[in-house]
C-alpha cells in the first residue's frame, strides 16, 4: 500500500494484531485452487473454516487443511449451522480440539429463512465458551444492546450483520453499526451481508474495525479479482473514515473561484 | 463370536473388529490422525489416546474436521 497514508492504528482482536482488516471465509469456492487464490488475493491472514463430519463414502479428500497452510493463514472456527447454544458450545469444542488455537467465531442460527441469529441462544454459549477460554467473536444482528451484553461477556469482538448471511444486500443499517461501535470498546467487526466492493467500502466508512464476508469473493463471476477489489475497497474506507469525510450540502458550493465581474 | 463389534461411525452402522483401536479405525479409514477431531459418546478423545483407546460394542463415533466456511 502506499507510503504516503497516515498511519492506522493496528487492527487487534485478543490481543493479537492482524495485518488486514479484512476476514474472509472459505466456503462456497468453485474449487479448492480458486479459493486460494482468491484468499490470496484478499490480503487476509485471518480465514474461518467450519467443522463438519468427515465423509466416509468420498474418496475424493474434502478437508480445507490439505489446502490451506494454517502457517499461512490464522484460522477462525465457526459454529456455522448450529441452532442451539448447546450444538454451539459442542462444535466450539471440536474446533478446538483441532490444536490449532482457542478462537471461535460464535454464530448461533434462529431462523432458517433468514439465518438471523439467536441472539439469546449467542450470548449463552458466550458466557459459557469465554469461561472455558475460548476466545469469542461473536456474530450477531446490528443490535447496539445485544452487542454491549457480548461484550459484558468477556467476547473479544462482536461482529453485527450487513445484512442477511449470503444476501449480498449491503450494508441495510449504518446508523445502528455506528452506534455498536460508538459504545462498545472490543473491536466491531461487520459480517454477512456484504455484496461487493462498493459496500465493504461503505461498511469501513462507519468506522468499524473490521470486515468479515465469505459469498461476496466465492460467489463472484471471477473470485480472485473480487477478492482484490476488496481488498483495496477495505483499505479505502478505513482511510476515508480516517481521513474524515466533508459535510454534505442540500446546496451546490462552486469548486472553482468564481469569473471576475 | 466372530470377532466383532457394531459402532454407529458418523451417524451409520459399521461393523469393526472387536477391541480395534481408534488410531487403527483411522489407519483403516485412510485418514490423518492430526487432521481429525473424534468423539466418543460425545466425549471428545486426546489425539495422544487414539493408540489406547479400544472401541467396544454400540460406541457412537464422531469423526469431524474443518471443511470449507464462512
């Protein structure tokens, strides 16, 4: 990135720091050689897998480790899927037991048309996972009093939708994400929703720490350029956050001197 | 007795060879040990027990490892 940008300060979830702010997901790939390539492309060190039954019947081997070099990058288990705080603390303890790290991504589903989450069912499985050390990021809706109760939980991040999981509709509601970051103190990091680059970019506007998609990339007619165009929207809205946007006008102010008379 | 025993393996009956250990299971499902989380009777084992770790009749087996997310 260029030399010339003031400098950021480091994006730090748990006390690690990451280099992108940028976290991207690893399902829905074509195949497993675009997907790298696309993650590649991202700019991301952070990527989240899911645990699911081995497939016996297969030859083919499907696990993400014999692709991804978790050297490479760091990986974030979720609880995809899950519907319950129960199923959620069981998949949390698999994850883990993986050997890779304690981190979760929390996500604890409560209605099948709109994978909205359980936000009731989210914080239970918090209190109880963060007791047992895991490190918690908990996905959650845009909703500012859910949002402080996770952090109150000890959750290293809290992570409020665009909008719905694989919508691609964008940000629905800023002025709610705003408000989650204006009162909690943990990182906020946006997940599900984004479309394109265009809404990572609006996303980072509203001065969240950090953005999490999975269908946006993997769903593009070309993954790897999507992948590098958000990459780059990602970059560019924090910056704009930072750099602070003008007011905006219900009336035209000329850019240029005006003639002489 | 014919030497084995029936376990529900990732949801589906499977006969096995009675007392097999789960490190051989794995060795004859052609899988990693380092690449797979098991769970037995919802109990999850110490990838150091695998070798230890006899599997007797009606044992509910879980095998799970990370697959593709977001």
């Amino acid at each position: 990135m260029s030399t010339h940008a003031s400098a950021d300060t480091p994006f730090v979830v748990g006390g690690r720091e990451f280099s992108s702010r940028l976290i991207v997901g690893t399902g829905k790939y074509s195949d497993n050689e675009t997907m790298v390539r696309a993650i590649r492309a991202s700019g991301t060190d952070m990527v989240t897998v899911a645990v699911r039954r081995v497939d016996l019947d297969r030859t083919r081997e499907e696990g993400i480790l014999h692709h991804l070099d978790p050297e490479e990058f760091f990986l974030l288990a979720n609880t995809a899927g899950c519907h319950t705080a129960d199923d959620a603390i069981r998949y949390a303890r698999l994850a883990r037991a993986a050997g890779f790290n304690d981190w979760l991504k929390l996500e604890v589903i409560g209605d099948e048309a709109t994978l909205l989450p359980d936000t009731q069912a989210t914080l239970e499985a918090a209190r109880v996972l963060v007791g047992e050390g895991f490190k918690v990021m908990a996905y959650t809706n845009e909703d500012l009093i859910t949002a402080l109760r996770l952090e109150d939980a000890g959750c290293v991040a809290v992570m409020p939708l665009a909008s719905p999981i694989g919508s691609g509709l964008g940000l629905l509601n800023p002025y709610y994400v705003r408000a989650i970051k204006d009162r909690c103190d943990v990182p906020i990091v946006v997940d599900a929703g984004v479309g394109t680059a265009s809404d990572a970019c609006l996303t980072m506007e509203q001065g969240v720490d950090g953005v999490l998609m999975n269908t946006a990339i993997a769903a593009a007619r070309d993954p790897v350029r999507m992948a590098a165009a958000m990459r780059e929207a990602v970059v560019a809205g924090r910056r704009a956050y930072l750099a602070g946007r003008m007011p905006t006008r219900e009336v035209a102010v000329p850019s240029s001197p005006p003639l002489p008379e | 007795m014919d030497g084995k025993v029936t376990i529900r393996l990732n949801g589906k009956e499977r006969e096995v060879a009675a007392d097999i250990t789960v490190s051989d299971l794995l060795d004859e499902l052609g899988l990693v040990p380092g690449m797979v989380v098991v769970e037995r009777n919802r109990e999850i084992l110490a990838r150091d027990s695998y070798a230890a770790v006899r599997l007797s009749e009606g044992d509910q087996l879980e095998l799970v490892h990370f697959v593709g997310g977001g």
